[in-house]
C-alpha cells in the first residue's frame, strides 16, 4: 500500500487534502498551532504524529518509508508576517522546508511535493504569471516560501532529489480559520459583527476551492517532474470590494457592515496566474466558485461550533 506523509496535514488545505485521499496508508505530521485543529481530519484514517518540521530528529524517524511526502506546513497569514512575527516565517518556512527536504534526501523518498503560493511574485497589472516569472516578493511572508521554493530546486537540482513545487492562489472552503478572508467576512456577517475592507477594496484576486486545489497537487504527485513549478490557477478573479458585495448579499447584510480600514502595508494590487502548464497534464477544476461560496457559507453557518471564540 501506498504511503504518504502530509506535513501541516491538520491545517485548511492540508486537511483537504487529505480527505481526498484513498487506498494509502497516510501520516499527518503537524504542530498544532493556532490555525492548525485535529477535528479537521475527524472520520480520516490516518496515523497523527505531534511534531515540528523543523525538528530534524523527529523527521529522520518519521519520514522513512513513506512514498509521497507533501509539505504542507508553513506560517501563512500575511498580516502575521508584517506585524512582528517575520522570524517565526522564516523559521517553518526556509529552515523547516530545508530540514523536511534533507530528511527526504537522506531516507531515498521517490516523490516531495512542496506547497507554495502566488505571492512569491509579487503584484501584476495586466495578464498573467507563467512558471518562467521571477520572483519578486513583496512582504515577509512571500519572501520566506519563495526561500522555501528555492531551497526546494536545489535539491532537485544539486541532489537529484524528486521535488515539484506547486503555487496557488487564494483558497476557501470549509475548516478554513478565520483570519483570511473569506472565513472571517462570513464568521462576522453571522454574528452580526462589522467586516474590514482594506483600503479601496480594489485589491485583485483570484479564487479556487481547496478541493480544487488538492486535485492540482495529487496530479503534480503523479505526473510532476523534479525541480519543476505547476501553477494551480483559480476560477474566480474579483476585487475584494466585489467578493464583499457577494459575501453580504448571501448573509443577509448591507454596506453598513462595512468598516473600511487602511490599507495593509505593501499589499500587492493584484494576483493572477496562467495554468496552462497543468492543463496539459490533465487538470481542470470542478468547483464553480457561485456554488463552492455557498457551500462554504452553509457549512460555516452550520458548524459554528468549529469557530474560535
């Protein structure tokens, strides 16, 4: 049977992604922190290990035998990185991917995929980003897991070692904390609570669905080359003004719910990313983003007990 290590799988895409997976023996290796929660993976056989990828010790007993190893785990929440806790990005971001890649190394892992993120090219007026684009990041966040990103093509390419790298766009669905986004607008709408819009809510994105997303990533497991970079392209390109429209119509609120606060520091005006380098493997998404939105705002709605106080 196949085995496949998830680093972070406790977390919101890990955990889907994990979910999506069948007929393999699987170990989700995560820390816990804040945003990390082992009722994500309720009703998911698997095998849970408590650790930290920076801990090389563990990794050298833990990553042996596994087929496939996804990484996951990663600090995420931008506002996070910018407002003092830039060291700890750098810590699981660079150091803990080089640790996790160097355990991969020495235990002969035959497949890591390493799981990034748009950001790490910084902001784009027109058009979209190809996999040849420089990176060019913009806030510590973006520049730890563009880090990650390099230390990951190195070992694919001075080591030999069988490492793709994924980036992706905005993600929402379910188990989703809520910091980012989406999760919170909803989370606040249901209460009853004002939602803050940064600066003129002009910034772009483009959105996908975590499950759309894990469908990206198993494909690239399956089909990616070493030290190669596969986009994973969302369905929806909105400014954040329109995704609030659409977030209170569906929540049964209006503007005055609103609370327009100043703009993030080096906020990047706006994502977008070209796929068709993935398609040629055979990817398409499934998700619409009308339905996948509303799905997510049920299930909020019906699991408030999931929310953090």
């Amino acid at each position: 049977m196949t085995r496949i290590l998830v680093t972070g799988g406790a977390g919101f895409i890990g955990s889907h992604f994990v979910r999506g997976l069948h007929d393999v023996y699987v170990t989700v290796l995560d820390k816990l922190t804040y945003a990390g929660n082992r009722a994500n993976l309720e009703g998911v056989r698997h095998e849970f290990v408590h650790g930290d990828i920076c801990d090389a010790e563990l990794l050298r007993e833990v990553v042996p035998g596994h087929d496939l190893v996804v990484n996951f785990a990663a600090e995420s929440h931008v506002d996070r990185s910018i407002e003092g806790a830039a060291a700890e990005f750098m810590r699981t971001n660079v150091l803990g991917t080089q640790t996790l890649l160097q355990a991969c190394l020495e235990a002969g892992t035959p497949k890591v995929v390493q799981v990034s993120t748009d950001e790490v090219y910084g902001s784009i007026d027109i058009g979209s980003w190809d996999e040849s684009a420089p990176v060019r990041p913009r806030s510590p966040y973006a520049a730890s897991k563009a880090g990650g990103d390099l230390i990951a093509r190195s070992y694919a390419i001075t080591y030999g070692l069988d490492v793709s790298i994924t980036r992706c766009g905005n993600n929402y669905g379910p188990r989703q904390y809520p910091e980012k986004l989406i999760p919170l607008f909803i989370t606040n709408l249901l209460r009853g609570r004002q939602v803050p819009l940064y600066g003129d809510g002009g910034n772009v994105r483009d959105w996908i669905h975590a499950e759309d997303h894990c469908a990206g990533i198993r494909l690239v497991a399956e089909k990616g080359e070493p030290g190669e970079i596969y986009h994973i392209a969302g369905t929806a390109e909105l400014t954040n003004k329109d995704l609030t429209a659409r977030l209170l119509e569906a929540c049964g609120r209006d503007w005055d719910s609103v609370r327009y606060v100043e703009d993030r520091k080096g906020h990047d005006r706006r994502y977008s990313l070209d796929d068709t380098k993935l398609r040629r493997l055979g990817y398409r998404p499934e998700i619409p983003f009308e339905q996948g939105l509303k799905d997510t705002i049920r299930w909020y709605a019906d699991h408030r007990d999931w929310w953090p106080s």
